[in-house]
C-alpha cells in the first residue's frame, strides 16, 4: 500500500475549532479524526513517514458521536506548523 493511502486510511480528517487552533499554536498539537481500529503507534507511524516530522507523543480518545480522536504532539513546534499547513488547517 502506497504511503499517501495508509495515511488516508488511518487519519479521515483533521479537526478545525477554536481550541484545536490553540493547542496547535501555543503547544505543537495536532487534532486528528482517525479510524475506529487505529492504534498510537499506527497514527505515529503514517503521520512522521507522510510529513517527515518527528512525533513527540499521540492521545487518543472516543469522542460522545463515537468517532475516534487523535492528539498529536510534535517534538519541534515548527513541524506541527508545517503539518497543519500541509494538512490544510492554517
């Protein structure tokens, strides 16, 4: 399976508030959507082969709508920078 897939199949979208904008700039976190069966390691793995950035620690949570939910803090708060733009939420 080609990289960009297993990212998409892992991670479906990124979440776009006003708090995930906030942990994003003042501590290098990354909120993520991900698939019902992924893992920590599975998030960490396709986010820092995908963007290239090193992955300091992921959280993840059920959310009440029964989605699953990924924080991902980075090691270097430029590189959640650039991922955010990549992934298109700044």
């Amino acid at each position: 399976m080609s990289e960009e897939l297993e990212f998409y199949r892992i991670v479906k979208y990124p979440v776009i508030t006003e708090k995930s904008i906030l942990l994003l700039e003042r501590e290098g976190k990354i909120t993520l959507i991900v698939d019902k069966k992924a893992t920590k390691s599975d998030v960490k793995r396709v986010v820092e082969k995908r963007f290239d950035a090193k992955v300091k620690k992921v959280n993840i949570m059920n959310t009440p709508k029964g989605l699953k939910k990924a924080i991902v803090t980075f090691a270097d708060k430029d590189d959640a920078m650039r991922v955010a733009t990549s992934l298109g939420i700044l």
